[in-house]
C-alpha cells in the first residue's frame, strides 16, 4: 500500500472511531431532572402514543392546569413536578399518576409510571424498575419518538 493511501486509511480509520463513542452517547436517554421537567413541559402541549399505541394529546399550562384529550375523553386537571417526577392529576378520574421522564431524542420524551399520586411520589424505595407507559414529543417541532421503549 502507497504511504498516501496508507495516510487516508489511517485518517478514515480514526475519524470512524472518534465518531462512534459520540454518537453513542447522543443517543442514550437521560433521566430529567425537576427543574428540566419543569423547563422542558412548562406552558407546552404535548402529542403522545401509550404503549398500547392509543394517542393523546395533553397541554401543561404555566399555572399549572392540565388539559388531556384521547378520542373519546377529554379530563382537566393539574399538573407539578414532585420528587423529580411529573404528576399529572385528573379531575374525578383516578387514572392520572406521577412519572419519570427520559428524555430521548430530540424531541422525544418517554414517561414511565412510578405512582398513583403526588404524595407517593417518587414511589417505593427500591421498587425496580419503572414501568414504561407512553412517549410524546413536543407541539409544533418534528417529532423524533420512535416504536420502542429506550430504558
């Protein structure tokens, strides 16, 4: 192999491995914090899918109401960050419950169920795992939320 080639395959070689731990870190979600909840969703509205793929739609205003919509179900009610998690709590329906949010792409948040209510949050000490819930991106930006759970 000629010393100029030799040289390129040697630059290709090294810019492929500088680029692969970068974008491996990129693509890992990341657990938000309260203050990022809070910064992230504060007066946003959110489209999402559950895991058992029915969409939603759920608006998190800045005075801290919440509005959530299905087909067929609309709720009001409030929302908060407690404990690091986001709690969104329904008007006469139980359905609601407090989450851990990762942050996956972009534009793409994954909500993970931890307890039923503020109170509880963020649910029992050593209780494992999270359980996956559903995935949303934010209103009026592309949406980069893709078919599987990512934690």
């Amino acid at each position: 192999m000629s010393p100029s080639k030799l040289v390129l395959f040697a630059a290709l070689a090294f810019s492929f491995t500088a680029t692969v731990p970068v974008l491996a870190v990129q693509s890992r979600p990341k657990w938000l914090s309260g203050p990022e909840i809070m910064a992230q969703f504060k007066g946003t509205t959110i489209d999402g899918r559950y895991a058992s793929g029915k969409a939603f739609t759920e608006r998190y205003a800045a005075d801290g109401r919440l509005s959530y919509t299905e087909p067929g179900l609309a709720l009001g009610g409030h929302w908060s960050v407690t404990e690091g998690t986001l709690c969104t709590i329904y008007d006469y329906d139980a359905t609601g419950g407090c989450y851990r949010v990762a942050r996956v792409d972009a534009n793409c948040y994954e909500f993970y169920f931890v307890s039923r209510t503020e109170a509880a949050a963020p649910g029992p000490p050593g209780g494992g795992k999270p359980s996956w819930t559903a995935r949303g991106a934010l209103q009026g930006k592309p949406s980069a939320c893709r078919d599987a759970p990512s934690v």
